[in-house]
C-alpha cells in the first residue's frame, strides 16, 4: 500500500517557504559550475554530488506539480521530492565550510565562492526541512 502524506500549510507559508529555498538551490548550483569552470577539484566534485541530489529533488518536485500533486503526496514522491532537496542542503553545509576553512584556495578568491555555497546550502536545508516536516500521513 503506498502511503500518501499531505500537508496543510497555507500558501502564504508555502511561498515564505519557496523563495529562499529555490535561492538556495539554484546558488549552489551557479557556484558549484563556478567552481568546476577552474577544473575539477575534490571540493568541485563533492559540490558536484551535492547538486546533483539537489536537482533530483527539484526535479522530483517539478514533476509533481505536472501531475497536479501538489500538497498530497506519496512517501515515494515525498522522500525523492522534498527529502532530496533538504540532504543536498545539509550535506552542503559541512561541504561548503570546508571550502571556507581551506588554506588551499579551492573555493576560489578569498572563499568568498564557499561562503555563499554555505549561505545557500543553509537555505535550501532549510526550508526544504520546513515544507518536508509539514506532511503528516494522510488518514483514509
């Protein structure tokens, strides 16, 4: 039986919610192809597998609202959707603070690029969290 969870946040919330998510994501992403554009290092790659998880999630997440799913959701769905977009944003963090922390220079000038990776993993963590925890299993 696939289980469908909802969520009843209004749609003010739910774009308090959005906005400062999709900045976090698409930060990450934009930073993450600044970084690789300097060639391939073990901070890029990492930030590479971060995004990736992110876009499975934004994907997920456009898809749903395709197929009309919007506020009812299954685990499946729910967990590829939202749950992708809330790991990619905490796996960010320790990513991208490793970048600030570097003596390497691998975050580019100053780390001012990790920085801002740091600011968007955060935000995209965030609240993808809040929009993920507000699904309850829906009761039949």
């Amino acid at each position: 039986m696939n289980e469908l969870y909802e969520t009843k946040i209004s749609a003010a919330r739910w774009m308090a919610y959005n906005i400062p998510g999709n900045i976090g994501w698409i930060a990450w992403i934009v930073c993450t192809a600044v970084i690789l554009s300097g060639g391939m290092t073990p901070f890029g790659a990492v930030s590479a597998a971060v995004a990736l998880v992110m876009l499975t999630g934004v994907i997920e997440l456009i898809s749903e609202r395709i197929s009309g799913l919007d506020r009812v959701l299954p685990k499946k769905r729910l967990l590829r959707g939202f749950g992708a977009l809330t790991a990619g944003g905490i796996a960010g963090v320790p990513t991208a603070l490793y970048g600030v922390i570097a003596e390497d220079g691998v975050a580019g000038a100053g780390g001012r690029t990790a920085v801002i990776m740091l600011i968007s993993a955060a935000l995209c963590g965030l609240f993808a969290s809040l929009c993920f925890i507000g699904y309850r299993k829906r009761e039949m």
